[in-house]
C-alpha cells in the first residue's frame, strides 16, 4: 500500500471506531465547524504524560468542571490545583501546568499559540506533547510519537533493533506516514489503533486497518515487537514518616519543597528516603512504630517506610514547612499516594 492508501484506511476505521474520550472531538458527534478546545488537549495531554487513559478520565473531568478555561486555572490557587492532582503522580507535571496556564494567560492573551516551536517555550511541554496539541487542537502535520505510535511503526515495518536507541528510525517512519489532510484525526487514529488493536500483548492482526501491509505480521513478529533494551533493577530506599494528631483532632502536616520528589505536596514529615535514614521526628515525643510497613514504587526507585505516631503537643509550634491541618479541613484524598497508603495503614490498626 502507497502512504496515502494507508492513511485513508486508517482514517476510515478511526471514523467508526475512534475511542470516547472526554477531551476528543468524537468523529461521529462533531460538526462540521466543531474545533477541538485547545486548553482541553493541552490539558489532556499533561495529564496523560506517563498515565493510562483509565487514570486520566476522572481527573480531566473534574479539573474541567473547575477551570474550564485556562484562565480559570491560572487565577486557582497553587494548593487547590495540587491537591486535586493529588495520586495522579508525577507531581512536576501539575507545578508545570499552573505555570504554563499563566504564561499563557498573560503573555497570551489566554490563546495557546498554535506553532510547534511556540509551544516548546512554554513549561512542561516537551516535542511529543508539543507535536501532539500541533495536530490535534490545530490540525497541524505534525509527527507524533508515542509508546502506542512507536509500537505500530516497529510493528508495520518489522523493525527489530531495540528502544529506546531506535527512536529516531521509528519517528522517520511515522513522519512518512504523516498526512497534510486530517492531521489531527491522523494522530489521534494511530494513537487509538496502538491502544486498542496494535496492543502488546495479543495484538488483534485480524481486524486491524493495516493487517494487509503489516510486514511484523507477515513474519510472524508482530507479539515480540518493539524490542526494548533491558532496564537496570531499581534500587530500594527507606524512610520513617511520622503521623501526629492533637487531641482534638489537628494533624501535623509538611509542604514538601517545590523542586523534587512530590514537589509543592503536602505529606507528613519525615525522614530523608536512602538505604539507612536516620530518625528526624518533627517534635521530641514517644514516638510509637505502627505494625506494617507501605511500600511504593517510583520511576527510578522502590520505597519502604515505617510508621511512627505520637500525639502533638497542646504547645507546639509548626516550622520548617510545617502545617497544622484542623480535622474538618484534612482531605486524605489531597494527599499524593504514598502518603495516602500510610494514612490508610493508620487508621486501619
């Protein structure tokens, strides 16, 4: 098949069997002069850096409900956006977001500039997620690459050296393929046809818009491609974390710093997280060591911390990033997962 029989019959099954997603001009329910909301896919688009479709769903439809323009959520106050992005980790991304949302509205007038290059100058935009607001929000032909992308390029052209190093190879391949009419559907099909049919395990060749050309299928190759190099073990961390409550309730909390590990959130104080941490409780007390034990995994690394509680004292005064949360305002929900996980240890002893 020519590129342009390709993207046609890519386009005509996307037309059927686009996914319904809550910031997607669905193909069948648009009009003819419906435009995607380019807050919306940028927003999406931060949201779903490193995070399953699944994952994103609720999280987009409440940010929306409460910012529903980008001016909206440059005017939010950096604690509320924090805590609703509270377990959708990778916590960098929100402090990006609210600093992007402000340049934007300031510098922008509230209009997302529609250039790739523009896009790049903003934060937390990098080449895929400015690639992807290009073509989808803009209709730009604008390559986009990722993980689902990659798969199906290795997959139709049977490409066998490994990620990451054979990136570029697969990019070329997906920029061929990139049409001028349509980008953004484009974009969002091949996305779809990675996420739904070209998938890792199983992939569904039977039914699939580009079985016929598909040179992995025809080898046999499709279900072990992309080939990827192996990653190192991660190593493992420890750390001790300490939960006070006042008697009549306060819980002693930190605002972890911006920069770093769940930048901006806030937590409960604790130890630094190495192979030996030594103790660092916020208060001299008895502190007691609570059964069990919460474990976490991050991007480079496993976690294992204990649990240490103790009552604050009726004269104690929060320093050091330190807050004092009335019962009626804590929201164990505000808090990002791993502290969450020792919240839940808590209250289940």
């Amino acid at each position: 098949m020519r590129d342009q029989e390709l993207n046609q019959a890519l386009l005509e099954w996307y037309d059927v069997h686009a996914r319904d997603l809550p910031w997607r001009l669905h193909p069948q329910k648009r009009g003819a002069a419906d435009k995607p909301d380019p807050y919306r896919v940028w927003l999406s688009e931060i949201m779903l850096q490193q995070t399953t479709v699944a994952a994103v769903k609720s999280y987009f439809e409440r940010f929306t409900l409460l910012w529903p323009t980008v001016t909206a959520l440059a005017n939010a106050e950096d604690a509320d956006v924090m805590a609703e992005w509270a377990g959708l980790g990778y916590y960098a991304r929100a402090r990006n977001l609210l600093k992007c949302a402000r340049i934007v509205a300031r510098d922008h007038d509230g209009v997302f500039p529609n250039s790739h290059d523009a896009l790049l100058k903003l934060p937390g935009i990098g080449p895929y997620t400015a690639a992807a607001i290009s073509a989808i929000a803009f209709d730009l032909p604008e390559t986009v690459l990722d993980g689902n992308v990659e798969r199906v390029m290795a997959r139709l052209h049977d490409v066998h050296d490994p990620l990451p190093g054979v990136k570029p190879v697969l990019k070329a391949h997906a920029s061929e393929l990139t049409p001028r009419a349509r980008a953004g559907d484009y974009a969002q099909a091949v996305m779809d046809l990675g996420a739904t049919i070209c998938t890792p395990k199983s992939p569904a060749c039977g039914i699939c818009p580009w079985r016929t050309p598909c040179r992995a299928r025809i080898a046999g190759s499709a279900a072990e491609l992309p080939r990827k190099t192996p990653k190192k073990p991660k190593p493992t961390r420890k750390g001790i974390i300490y939960l006070a409550q006042s008697e009549a309730g306060t819980w002693l909390l930190e605002r972890r710093p911006d920069k770093g590990l769940l930048g901006g959130m806030l937590g409960w104080p604790g130890s630094e997280w190495a192979e030996a941490p030594e103790p660092a409780p916020p208060f001299e007390a008895d502190w007691q060591l609570l059964p069990g034990e919460v474990r976490h995994t991050f991007t480079h690394f496993h976690l294992i911390l204990q649990i240490r509680t103790a009552t604050v004292p009726d004269d104690f005064t929060p320093a050091n990033g330190h807050e004092l949360v009335e019962r009626h305002a804590f929201r164990p929900s505000a808090l990002p997962t791993v502290m969450r996980k020792a919240f839940d240890l808590w209250r289940n002893q």
